[in-house]
C-alpha cells in the first residue's frame, strides 16, 4: 500500500509539472518544483522572465491556482514564482531556448545553437559543459546524435550524481521529435581533487609582514609602560608639592603665636615697671 501510495504521489506530480510546462511555455521558463508542506502544496516556478509568467496584475497565476484545484485537487495550492539570476548556468533554460531556437528556425542550424549556447555557458562562469542533440533531422533524416562539450565535465562518482546539475528538453517538429540534454558543473562546486599550490615568495612576505607587525606591537607595548611610568612619577611629585604646601601653611599660624606671646610679655614687663615707679 505504502509503494502504491508514493507511485500515484509521483505520477500526479509529474502530470503537474507537465502541465505546467505547457502553459508556461514560453522562453523565460526554466522548470518547476513541487513541495509539501503543512498549509498545502508548495508550487515553485523558477523563470528568468517573472513579468511573463505572472501576466498582467496575476492573472495567469490565478488560472493556474484555479485549475490546480479543480483539475488535480490539491487544496491550498500556494503558487511562488523565483527569479533565475544567471539563466547560462541553468541547464533548464539552456535546454528551453535551443527548443525555442529550434521551433523557430528548424534543427538545420543546429551546429551554431550548440556551439554559441555552450560559448555562453562556459563565459558565464562554468568549470564544464556538455549539449547533446539527438533526433531526427539532425542533420539527415536518420536519426543522429550530436555532443558538444567543453571545459571540465565528471562522468562518474558522487559529483557526477548529486552535484553536475542537469537538463533536457524535447522539441516536436514535422521532421520528428528532436531531444536536447544539458549538463553544467558550476562554480560553486568545489572538487575533491582540486589542488592549490602557493608560491614560496608569497610564503616569505607574509611571514615577513607577520615579524614586522610583532616588532612593531612590543615597540607600542614598550612605549606605552614608559609613558604610564612617567605619567605616575609626575603624579607623585604634584602629591609631594601639595604636602610642603599645607605644611608651610602650618607653620605660619605657629609663627604669628610667637609674636602674641613676646607681645604680652613686654606688657607685662612695662606694667611692673610702672608700679614700682610709683
């Protein structure tokens, strides 16, 4: 029950992503996500040309909203539409606008597609790209497969599995139907056999910096205990001044004492002079 459960789960997101695809087939379009989440089902529309997917004041995701709930019965459909910065490093879009290339003009210049996507591909930053046309009428009426691939591309292994990020696209036309794969190792990957090799001179200027800059802070630590040393000696000298002063302060009232003293002594001795004359 289980396994039965989780195929009918897959095959209606697939009959959702497909529909999609359809009515947003345009060339902004790069590809759908679906994710569930506790409110309802999460629709993720990613595009390099949101203004054309949105339409004029919502109206195109209104519809859409409307027949996802009536058609495939889901029941809070939440529709948000994230904008593709770099549509070169996007395999999705890659693979669209060949189609559309292809619709327009017909798969004869299918040589010039491949190569200029690829060009634009590896301008915009990739470390590897692969395009890989197949079908009919490409060139002859036998069905033929052609591969233009460039830069540093895994075949195998973990990156090759969870990290090249992939894409494919099919376009009908009268001659037959024409499939178109894109693979992309982006930047932002880093290998595990990358290797990083530093100059020795490079080495030797830092650590020569790295020596001057201990130098220079014990100088600045050294400086800095001077001047603290100077600046206590100085507040010792202004606390002795200080103290000569209120002690000479002191001592002037005793000196005045003195002089009241002699004073009332001669007093006294004048007075007894004065009685004895008498």
């Amino acid at each position: 029950m289980i396994d039965r459960d989780t195929i009918k789960r897959n095959i209606d997101r697939f009959k959702i992503e497909q529909y999609i695809a359809e009515e947003l087939d345009k060339p902004g379009y790069s590809h759908t996500e679906i994710q569930k989440t506790p409110l309802g089902e999460k629709i993720i529309i990613h595009t390099s040309k949101p203004g054309l997917i949105v339409g004029r004041k919502g109206e195109s995701v209104r519809k859409l909203t409307e027949v996802l709930k009536t058609r495939f019965g889901l029941e809070n459909p939440q529709i948000e539409i994230t904008e593709v910065t770099n549509p070169f490093l996007n395999p999705h879009s890659v693979a669209k606008g060949i189609i559309h290339t292809f619709n327009r003009f017909g798969p004869k210049r299918f040589k010039m597609t491949g190569h200029k996507s690829l060009q634009n591909i590896i301008n915009a930053g990739a470390l590897g790209a692969e395009i890989v046309i197949a079908g009919r009428g490409v060139p002859s009426s036998r069905s033929r497969t052609w591969r233009f691939s460039a830069g540093y591309l895994k075949k195998s292994g973990d990156i090759a599995e969870n990290f090249i990020k992939k894409g494919s696209a099919v376009a009908h036309l009268k001659s037959g139907s024409v499939g178109v794969k894109v693979s992309i190792l982006t930047p932002d990957i880093d290998l595990p056999d990358k290797v990083v090799i530093y100059d020795k001179s490079v080495q030797v200027e830092e650590s020569s910096e790295e020596k001057t800059e201990t130098k220079t802070e014990k100088k600045n630590e050294v400086s800095e205990k001077k001047t603290e040393e100077k600046s206590t000696d100085k507040k010792e000298t202004k606390v002795d001044v200080k103290d000569q002063k209120e002690a000479k302060e002191k001592e002037v009232p005793k000196a005045s004492e003195l002089k009241e003293k002699k004073e009332t002594k001669v007093d006294v001795k004048d007075q007894k002079e004065a009685k004895e004359k008498e």
